[in-house]
C-alpha cells in the first residue's frame, strides 16, 4: 500500500541518451527526412496549409437565349421556346411541341387505347380515372376500328404518339451567360464578363474552351461538349449541366482566378432506360370565347433544359493556420523518436544494454549525499546511484535506486 504512494509521487523527467549507433542513425534521419518531405510536399505545397480556404461562394447568374425558329409554320421567337422566362441559372428551350388545340370541358372518348380499350359499356367503370379525364361509363367510338370508352374531361383527349420533327434551328441558337461571384470571407468579387469586353466582342464571339471569357454560348457547341447528339436530345428532351468552377489562389493576381467549365448530361440515367426516356412537360394556354366559353390549348413540350452549377474555393494566406501547421510538423518529427526507440530497444543487438541506460530511477536526494558505491559515469551532477539490477516486469525498465 504504501509502496503504492510512494510510486505514484514521483516524476519523470527526460535525460537524453545519445546513440552512436549507424544502424539506428540512419533509420532515424530517414523517418525524419520522411516526416519533413511529408510535410513539406504535401502538406504544405500541395495542400497548401498556409492559407486559410473560403469554399462559401456566393453567385448568381443572369442567362439570355437568342435565335429565331420556324415550328409548325410559325416564326419561333425567346417568348414561345424558353421556359421559365426570367433568365435564371436554370431553363429549358423547348425544341419539340406536341399540341392538342381548343380542348374544351366535356366528354369525348379517351385517346389512350391501351388503358381505355373496350367492346361495351360494361367495361368502363364509372367514376375511375382514365389518362386525360373520368370515365363516364359509356364505351364510344374512338376511331373507325376501335372502341374506347368515354371520359370527361379536356376535350378532345391529347394524342402524344404522333411523330414530328424538333426544331432543328435550336442548334443555331445562343445563350449568353453572366455568372458574377464574391468570395465573401476575402470580399473578392469577380465574373466571367470582363470589364475590358467591348459590344463588338460580344456581338461576334463565341465561347470555346481557348476563349473561356466570351459568354455567347452555341447550343451545339455545349452539346458538343457534353458528346450528346442534338438531334437525340432534341427529340426525346434532356438536361445538361454547364458547370463553372472558380479555384482562386488570392495570393497571386487576380487575373489568375479563373472560371474552369465543364459540360455534361445531368440526366445520363434516363438515356439508358426503357420507361421514361428523356424530358418532357406539359402545360396550357387558356382562352375564353365570345360567349364566354372556356377552351385552352395543351402543350406537350420535350426540350433541352440547362442547369448552370456555380462552385468555387477561394484561399489566402493566414498566420494562424501557418503556425499551427508549423507547430504540428516540429511536433510530428518527435514521432521518429518512438519509431527508433522501439528499434533501438527491442531489435537491435545489445538492446538490453540501452535499456538500462534508458530507464532509470533515482530516489530523493536530501542535504549531503551517502558513501557512493559507484559514481554515475557521464553525469556532471553529484548522484549517487546504485547498480540494483532488476528488471522490472512490465517495461522492462533497468532500475537504479539510492543505497540505504
Ligand atoms: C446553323 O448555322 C449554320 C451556319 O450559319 C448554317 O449553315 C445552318 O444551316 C444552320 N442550321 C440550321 C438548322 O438552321
């Protein structure tokens, strides 16, 4: 018990034991070089720790398509093909219409063959829902060979099988980007509309992957870039994604911090499946007649919709993570020492040598020192220790105690 107390007041304090070893040298400069080079390479010039990183871009981006079509004998203009109108990072151009013209309220037979087939009125339940109203419970003619039944609804009900071409001028058209950025921790503002730009640039550019700063996009050139083929996409509709990046080493010019793009299909997935191929919608455009009727005309609409993906990091130079980074490499060099005492201790020749010179223990040494046996070789201070000789069971540390 109190062999107990008296082991747990003590104190460790460290004495260092120089090693004249070649072996355990070498082994220890080469973990050290390992640890700087890591620390160096990587830590500092690749990962760059002495900068602190904003990676909290704030952007908007400001889109506006142009180009004229001709669709279904009709002059295409911004209005008709680009969905939703307000120029955000998002929209579709419309680039195939399907349209089912003076749909009024009332019942007609239902378009949809394969859900409404029927041969008489006890094969339509009324009240259920058929694909473009509720069945009334009447089998009607739908065509001269087959009977559908009835429904109530917008009529007459859409047919979205018929083939038609897109537009094929979508591929001349072009979109003209505007993404401005502020990294907000630096207060760094910059976009991909230089200052410098003149309305001619502007009016005869075109932006390819060597002319990063020109903001007219071709819709063929993104789709080329995206390796999608137009008239696929335009057919059955897509999403493509025109990714900006921004990575902004502040401390070099600003010239340097760059927008990167990359061009890809968003909707990749839906080119290999089966059930729901590509992008389409639907919406309307209501009327009211003279006498106060109701009727609309339904729009099936596939097209090609652009979602412009704005990331970006930004860092600078920072004292507090330099020197903690600092500090945590002259840390991490200390690590070698544990590596090669392991080596030293228990796999080098002799290791038992240097665990008694290692480990020691002194006892408290008070007024005038007792008759020494042996003078501690090496040591300037006046200690007087005694050889015990004992190894102590569980880290095989040398004891080395006072006599008396
Ligand atoms: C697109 O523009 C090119 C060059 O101006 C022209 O040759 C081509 O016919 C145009 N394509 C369509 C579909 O209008």
């Amino acid at each position: 018990m109190i062999g107990c107390v008296r082991d747990f007041f003590t104190y460790e304090t460290t004495k260092s034991v120089v090693v004249k070893s070649s072996t355990i040298g070498i082994v220890n400069r080469v973990v050290q070089l390992l640890i700087i080079a890591y620390f160096v390479g990587w830590v500092f010039l690749h990962e760059r720790a002495y900068q602190v990183r904003d990676t909290s871009i704030e952007s908007t981006v400001i889109t506006k398509v142009k180009g004229l079509g001709l669709y279904n004998n009709r002059i295409m203009d911004v209005a008709d093909y680009v969905t939703p109108t307000q120029g955000a990072s998002m929209f579709c151009i419309l680039t195939k219409l399907i349209n089912t013209e003076d749909q009024i309220q009332g019942s007609c037979a239902e378009s949809e063959v394969a859900v409404a087939n029927c041969t008489d009125d006890s094969d339509c339940t009324e009240g259920a829902d058929a694909a473009n109203g509720i069945m009334t419970g009447r089998c009607v003619e739908f065509d001269n060979s087959t009977k559908t039944c009835e429904i109530q609804g917008w009529c007459p009900a859409e047919i979205d099988t018929i083939k038609i071409e897109p537009m094929q001028e979508v591929e001349n058209f072009t979109i003209f980007i505007k993404n401005s950025i502020r990294f907000p921790l630096f207060n760094f503002t910059k976009g991909t509309l230089l200052p410098s730009i003149t309305q001619e640039e502007i009016s005869t550019c075109k932006f390819n992957m060597s002319n990063i700063y020109c903001p007219i996009f071709k819709v063929g050139d993104i789709l080329k870039f995206a390796d999608q083929d137009f008239t696929k996409i335009a057919n059955k509709g897509g999403v493509i994604g025109i990714k900006i990046n921004w990575v902004c080493d502040l401390d070099r010019s600003a010239e340097e911090c760059k927008p990167a793009f990359s061009f890809n299909r968003l909707d990749a997935i839906s080119e290999s499946n089966t059930v729901s191929k590509g992008y389409n919608f639907r919406f309307a455009k209501y009327y009211k007649s003279e006498n106060g009727t109701e009727y609309r005309t339904l729009i099936k609409a596939f097209g090609i919709r652009f979602d412009i993906i704005v990331s970006g990091m930004a860092r600078k130079f920072s004292v507090i993570p330099t020197l903690i980074n600092v500090v945590t490499a002259f840390t991490t060099i200390g690590v070698g020492t544990v590596l090669c005492d392991i080596i030293l201790l228990n796999f080098l020749k002799g290791g038992d040598k240097y665990k008694a010179i290692k480990f020691e223990e002194v006892s408290e040494i008070r007024g005038s020192l007792s008759n020494s046996n042996e003078l501690y070789q090496g040591s300037s201070t006046q200690l007087s220790v005694q050889q015990l000789g004992k190894h102590s069971e569980d880290s095989g540390a040398y004891s080395i105690g006072q006599h008396g």
